[in-house]
C-alpha cells in the first residue's frame, strides 16, 4: 500500500466505536488497488460526542468521504447539508461524500441487508418480517423492507427514552408505504416477542447484542420460540455465526450472517464514492469466501 500513496492520494474513513473489528479498511483499499485509484481508507474511532469534530476535520482535510457506523449515524446525519430520500426519512446516514465542501449523507444499510437476502434467496415481498433493533441500521433495514414490499413489520426494541422515536419512524413508514403494517413493542415482553416470532416469515437482529464480546448472548430468549420455516437473519458478522444464527440453525431455520450485508452496503457507498463499480466477484472471494 505505501507504494501507492502519495501527496495527491484522496482520504476516505469509516467512523464509529469501536471500529478495531471491522473489515471496510480491508475491502476498500483492496478495491481501489484493483480498479488503480488513488484513495486510501483508515478506521477512526469516533464517539457520539465527538462527531461534529469529525466532520469539521472532514472538511478541513478535504476527505472524499466517509462511512459512519454506530454509535454515530444520527449524530452525523444533524451534520450533513444534504440527505438522499431514504436517509431523511430514516434521520440517519452510514454514508457521506464530501462534493466540494458540501457534505451529503446517505444511508445504504437497507439495500445491503435486502441484497445480502436475496443472494442467499431469501425475497421480502408479501412477508412478514420481526426485527430488533431501533437505531440507525435497523431503521434503514425497516424503511427497505417496506419499499421492497414487506406487508407487515414488527419492531421490538427497549422501552428507553428512544421508544417514542421507534413509534414515530413506525407511523412514517406506514405514512410513505400504506401497504405495510408497521408494529412497535417492548423487548421485554416475552409472550408478545414468541408470538411475533411464531407468526413471522423473517426474524431480524439489527442490535449489537451477539457481537463480540457480547458473542455468548441472543436477542432470543428461547430457542423454541423458532419455527423451521422461518429465515433468521443477523447483522453482526463478528463473529461469522452469532448465538442466535447457532441456535436458529439447531431449531431447524434458514440463517443469513451480517457479513454479506456489509459487503453490499459496502458496494453502493464504493459508487457513491469513487462513481465506479466495486470488483464484487474479487472483494468476495478475497473477503467473503466461506
């Protein structure tokens, strides 16, 4: 790589915390010295706090771009001086570029967690779909599923000082796509969790929980709750198999990992970048070979 960089080399980051596990450094400067372009991409460890700063030095350095993982995404999006559609309904961004000092925000986790689905053949037209999670990822996972068609979502998430936010996303969502129900209900109400299950085609994990060193804990409570035809699907990829992709498998359900997820998502934010397509066939059997 120290071949490459020079005085003139663009800079491109990811931001968030932590950010030490994350394989975005790997796959895009890999990508740029496949397709010979001059861009170097580095992981900052950035908390929520300090995401004014970051952007002020975004600007400062004339960095190209930027994406944002958590804690992050809603800090950053209050930064930006433009959004795309899908990032002002979400009100949150996981991708920015920077055109001339102008700062826009993107979010691309949704296309990347529906794409990751469908590679593993798994559609979310006309399914039902529960999901946990209420931040930045699982919003914009929630928003995709209803403009790719889902007819019902059930969000679980902690009845925190956040809830009412979940409510309010629920109501726009089902305000921009009338054909989708959109459900919001306590974590902690177990019976309610097994019976959304239960009556689900898709389960979701859009949290932390599962991610290492949380690896030895679920979202699920009890394995039982699966049904054998239900896909379970995460957006932890570290590690590859979460506890509860191990246990839905036991239970019989087809499991979709995160890693997938951040490749394609990973794909669009490459085009909004650099304006070229990312070597997909080569960034997956270099980075994402089972």
């Amino acid at each position: 790589m120290t071949d490459r960089i020079s005085g003139h080399t663009g800079l491109l980051a990811l931001l968030g915390s932590p950010v030490g596990h994350s394989g975005s450094p790997a796959m895009y400067n890999y990508s740029f010295e496949k397709l010979g372009l001059d861009y170097v991409y580095v992981a900052f460890d950035v908390k929520e706090d300090q995401v004014p700063d970051a952007l002020k030095a975004m600007r400062t350095f004339n960095m190209r771009g930027c994406n944002v993982t958590m804690p992050d995404k809603i800090a950053a999006c209050k930064g930006m001086d433009e959004l795309s559609p899908a990032a002002r309904i979400v009100g949150a961004v996981n991708t920015i570029v920077n055109e001339n000092g102008k700062l826009v925000g993107y979010i691309t986790d949704g296309e990347g967690f529906n794409n990751n689905l469908r590679e593993h053949g798994v559609e979310v037209k006309d399914q039902k779909v529960t999901i946990v999670g209420g931040g930045g990822a699982a919003t914009a996972i929630q928003v995709q599923l209803a403009l790719d068609g889902a007819k019902e979502i059930s969000i679980f998430n902690i009845k925190d000082a956040f809830f009412g936010r979940i409510v309010e996303t629920a109501k726009r969502i089902e305000a921009e796509v009338p054909s989708c129900k959109v459900n919001v209900y306590d974590l902690a109400d177990d019976e309610k969790m097994k019976e959304e299950i239960q009556s689900s085609n898709i389960f979701v994990n859009a949290t932390i929980v599962g991610m290492k060193p949380m690896d030895d804990k679920s979202v699920v409570k009890d394995p039982s709750w699966f049904h054998k035809d239900l896909v379970v699907a995460d957006t932890v990829y570290n590690p590859l198999e979460t506890k509860l992709l191990k246990d839905a498998k036991a239970a019989g359900c087809k499991t979709v990992g995160g890693q997938g997820m951040l490749l394609w998502q990973g794909v669009a934010a490459f085009k909004l970048y650099t304006g070229m397509d990312m070597p997909v066939d080569e960034v997956k059997e270099k980075f994402f070979a089972e």
